[in-house]
C-alpha cells in the first residue's frame, strides 16, 4: 500500500458516503417535485373545479324554486326579480365561463368537453325562459291575464323544471368525473409519498451499512493499529524493551510501527549498555573505595603513632600538622565510607513486606541518644504496610529524621512530623521539620551526590545523605522533592509505588 493510502482510504470512505447523500437529495427531489406537482394540481384545478360545480348546481336549483314562487306564489315584489336577475345575468354566465375554460385545458377527445357544452347550452335556454318568464309577470296585474298565467305555468312546469333537471344531471356527470380524477390524483399522491417515504427508508439504511462498513474499515485499518502501538508505547515505558509491534504492508501507521520498532531496538541497546556502564561504574566505585579503606587506615595508624612518640607538649606545629593529618583521614574515611553505602544500595533485590510505623519505630531507637540530647520531638501518624526493600527504607527514613534534627534552629527544639497519605498509584510520604530552612534555588542542588550547602565548621556531613534518598525512592518506582520556608522549615515529601 502506497504512502497516503490511510488518507485515500478516508477520502473514499467518506466521498462515499456524500456521493450516497447526494443521491438521496437527488431522488428526494424528483419524487418530491412529482408530489408536488400532484398535489398542486389537486388544490388549484380538481378541488375548485368540484367545489365550483356544487355552487352551480345550487343556483341551478335556487333559480328554479324562485321561478316557481314568481308563477305560482305570485312573488313579484322587487326582492324576488333582483336575485333572480343577478342569477341570471351575473351568476350563470360566471359559472359558464369558468365550465367553458375548463374545456380549454382538456384534450380534443376528452368527454367532459361535450358534457360542459351540454350544460352552457341548457343553462342559456334556462336564462332564456326565466327572463321570459318575469317579462309576461311585470307587475300585480299580470296575473290577472289568464292567458299569460296559462304561457308562464307552460314555461315553469314543463320547460324550466325539465331544463333544470337536465342541466343538474350534466352537471352531476362531470363532477363525477372529476371525483373520479379527485380520487386517482389522491392515490397517486399517496403512491408518490409512500415512495418518497421508501426511498428515504432505503437509502438511509444504505447510508447505515455502508457508515458500518466505514466504521469497521478505520477500525481496522486504524483504531486498531493505534491501539496496538499504545499498548507497546505502555509496555515500553514500564520498561520492557523486547516489545514489538506487528507490522504489514506499506502505509503510514505500518511506517510508524516500524520507527517504533526501531526506537524500541535502539532504545534496548542503550539501555543495556547503560546498565553494564552502570554495573562498571558500581564496582568500580566498590573496588575504589574498597581499596581506600586500606592506606587510610594505615595512615590513620601512623599518625597515631606519632602522637604517642612525640607528645604535643614537645612540638606544637607537628602536633598542629597530625591533628590535620587525623581530621582529614577521619573525613576521608566517612566519604569513602558513603560511597561505599551508596553503590550498595540495591544490591537487596527481594521485595518484603514493611510495617513503616516498626520500621521508624527502630530508627528512633537508633537514633535515641541524639534525640534525647537535641530534645527532639518526634510525631509519627498511622504509616502503611508497603512492599518494598527494608534495608534502603530504614537508611532512607535514617537520613531525613537525622538531618531534620542536624539543621535545626538555634532558639528551638527540633520537631518532626511523619505522615502518608495514599494517591492514585503511590503512597506519598512526608517528613516535616522546623529547622533553618532551604532556599528555592537550592531545592534540586541538595539531591545530587557530594552537594553541601553549609561549610564543615557549620554542620558535618559528608554530601551524600539526600543522594542515597532519592536513590532509594527511584528505586521503589517513586521521586523526592522539598518544599521549604527559609527559617521556619521544611517538608520532604517523596512516593513509593503500592503496584510492586
């Protein structure tokens, strides 16, 4: 697979899936445009169209039953000859003229054609006969003439009640066509929806699918891979450099896990050069301050030596000299002496259970005769049970408690506080005094090996106290660091894994 098929495969997945989007639109549009068309059809032609022929067959009817009152009731006041003049000068033509427009629209063969001419040409001869019906009955004294009673009952009973008949049946004839084209342009609405409906259905469970298929293709090709490299970025960073990730064909997540697996590669080969450097480095330091402890000794007696063969009262710049000589050999040997415990310290590689409340609890006992002479107060709180290397944690909690009681104030016994608390993954430690203080800017300073911030004629030590700490605490997975008020005191906190 090429380089960028990752991101082809995502263009295509994707203008897949617009291109069925479109389709959708496409398809929606047309079925919808002929629903529309339909239904547009439907509420401007067909429904005014049948609405129109129940209001002419209502007149049709009205102008009859007023032509029977005008005969036979005798109603010729004004009101009577107005409505029925409006019907048949305004109202008949009105509605002719609309049945003869529809005509216009309708093809040559069509039978509504000659259903409308019958009713434009009945409805004249109605108009025809009610206009001769009201000019024979003018006025009151008309229907005294029993000649023209006689010609206007002809008119009424037999023409007009005949044509009315006629043209209603016409008229019910083509608003039955028109029902009948009402209800074929309703089914084929509902068809058109119901299509429409399908299509949408359809097509959107075509997009489904095919969204699934996508899904499970980046899934594949993507989610899982990543989470693959994860799972070895974790597994290397605990520290297993054999991890490796699978890898096939040529695309960029393939190109990535084997950068990684070159990383991994590199990185396991510097580690183990690290750590035979290390191993080196160690007995080299063993052997070094091993073979120190020798000629210091023989030193440290020669001096002695002297002292007892040329007692100080005879020559006092050579006493002077052997007290320099002894002092500095002292001070050598307690270095060489650090060292010696520094490269020591995990060389113990079995983890046990430690009770730190019995742990602190033997400190104190090693540390009586200072604490009792300092008056030193010393506050524990309820420590946990860990796993880790008793021999390291007793120095370790040795060294912070001995120092918090070395830079104490002057005007104020030492009091120390020790505590813990459980964090997500670690148990965090404190050790709080209320000594001279650190600075900020020496608050990294004071953890690296030989560091001292105070002269030997101030306090004693050899630099390595805090070193040996915060190898302890690496190596129980966890870190160390200070948090200090100058003249008030400090906190040193430090972790200690609870995953061992």
């Amino acid at each position: 697979m090429v380089i960028g098929s990752i991101r082809n495969r995502l263009l295509l997945g994707f203008g897949t899936l617009i291109f069925v989007l479109l389709i959708n639109i496409v398809l929606t549009q047309i079925a919808s445009r002929e629903s529309t068309a339909t239904y547009e059809e439907l509420r401007t032609e067909i429904v005014p169209t049948i609405t129109m022929l129940d209001e002419y067959r209502e007149v049709n009817k009205e102008l009859f039953l007023l032509s029977l009152n005008k005969v036979f009731g005798r109603q010729s006041d004004e009101q009577y000859t107005n409505r029925m003049k409006a019907i048949t000068e305004v109202v008949l033509p009105h509605f002719k003229t609309k049945v003869f427009l529809l005509t216009q629209s309708l093809p040559p063969n069509d039978k509504k054609i000659k259903i409308s001419e019958n009713i434009i040409k009945l409805s004249n001869r109605s108009i025809t006969i009610v206009k001769e019906i009201n000019n024979l009955l003018l006025t009151r004294v008309d229907y005294d003439n029993t000649q023209r009673i006689g010609q206007v009952t002809q008119k009424a009973n037999l023409d007009l009640s005949d044509l009315t008949q006629q043209i209603d049946n016409n008229l019910s004839l083509l608003q039955k066509e028109y029902n009948t084209r009402y209800d074929a342009h309703q089914t084929a609405l509902s068809k058109e929806l119901h299509n429409l409906s399908g299509i949408i259905f359809l097509i959107g469970i075509i997009g489904i699918l095919l969204g699934l298929g996508i899904a499970s293709g980046i899934i594949n090709s993507i989610v899982r891979p990543i989470n693959a490299l994860q799972t070895s970025a974790l597994q290397l960073s605990n520290g297993n450099f054999d991890v490796m990730v699978k890898t096939k064909g040529k695309d960029e997540l393939s190109l990535l896990g084997h950068s990684f697996n070159n990383m991994a590669e590199s990185l396991q080969k510097n580690f183990e050069e690290i750590k035979r450097k290390n191993k080196e480095l160690e007995q080299f330091v063993y052997i070094a301050s091993h073979d120190l402890q020798e000629p210091l000794r023989t030193l440290s007696s020669f001096t002695s030596l002297l002292e007892k063969e040329y007692p100080i009262e005879k020559d006092e710049n050579s006493s002077t000299y052997v007290r320099f000589i002894n002092e500095a050999t002292k001070r050598m040997s307690r270095l060489v002496k650090g060292l010696l415990d520094y490269s020591r310290i995990g060389s113990t590689k079995e983890l046990s259970e430690v009770d730190c409340n019995t742990l602190i609890m033997g400190v104190e006992d090693d540390l009586a005769l200072t604490i009792g002479d300092t008056e030193t107060i010393l506050t524990i709180g309820n420590l946990p049970t860990i796993k880790g290397y008793t021999t390291e944690l007793r120095l370790l909690f040795q060294n912070l408690i001995s120092n918090a009681i070395k830079f104490r104030a002057k005007n104020r016994s030492p009091h120390i506080s020790i505590s813990a608390e459980i964090i997500p993954g670690f148990w965090k430690f404190s050790v709080k005094d209320n000594g001279i203080g650190i600075e900020n800017q020496f608050h990294e300073r004071i953890f690296a090996i030989f560091q001292r911030l105070h002269n030997q004629s101030e306090y004693k030590g050899t630099g390595i106290g805090l070193a040996h700490c915060r190898k302890v605490v690496e190596m129980h997975g966890g870190k160390i660091w200070v948090e200090s008020i100058p003249t008030v005191g400090s906190t040193f906190y430090f972790t200690i894994s609870n995953k061992q």
